[in-house]
C-alpha cells in the first residue's frame, strides 16, 4: 500500500493490521468518543502544525465516525418507534368487529 500520510500513514500500519483497527476493536462502544477526540485534536492544532493535511486528517475521523454511527436502515428511531406502536395505517377503516356492531 502507497504512503499516504492522511488515510494510511505508513507509520500506524504493522502487517495487514492497522493501529486504527486495532483500537476499535479494544474499545468496541467506546471508539465513538475515540474518534470525536481526534477530530478535536486534528482541528486544534491546524494552525500550529500542519494547517490543511490536519483538517483532512479530521475529516478522515468525521467520515469514520460518520460511518460507524448510522444506524440500520431497518432500524427506527426508538422514540419513533414507540409513538407508532398502536399506529393504525388506516385508521379510517372499521375492523371487522366494529363493522358487525353497526
């Protein structure tokens, strides 16, 4: 793999192994509040160190924590999902038990 000094720096690689992949899977939940520091840090010191490569350095973060935290598509919004529990889609149209009782 190519040196690039954002995405893939060559000095957190060992083997096929990444420094990155390595701490998320020791931080497992934790790796969110991993990559927010990051961005943080990449953004904080932009101006004294290396000004664009550390917001592109942040932005690789972002995009990172960006992707781990979407949920499934499949998944609702918790307290959507509760407001639309007794949802009835057509709640204009008589059960089959009220039509007999009319």
């Amino acid at each position: 793999m190519a040196h690039d000094p954002v995405n893939h720096p060559k000095h957190y690689c060992q083997g096929p192994i990444e420094c990155l992949e390595a701490i998320e899977s020791m931080l497992g939940e934790d790796f969110e509040a991993y990559l927010r520091g990051a961005i943080v840090k990449y953004v904080w010191r932009s101006l004294l160190k290396n000004g664009h490569e550390d917001y592109l350095k942040a932005q690789f973060y972002l995009k990172k924590l960006i992707e781990i935290s979407a949920p499934p598509a499949n998944v609702l919004n918790p307290v959507l999902a509760e407001k639309l529990k007794d949802f009835s889609p057509q709640p204009w149209v008589a059960s089959p038990e009220q039509h007999r009782a009319l």
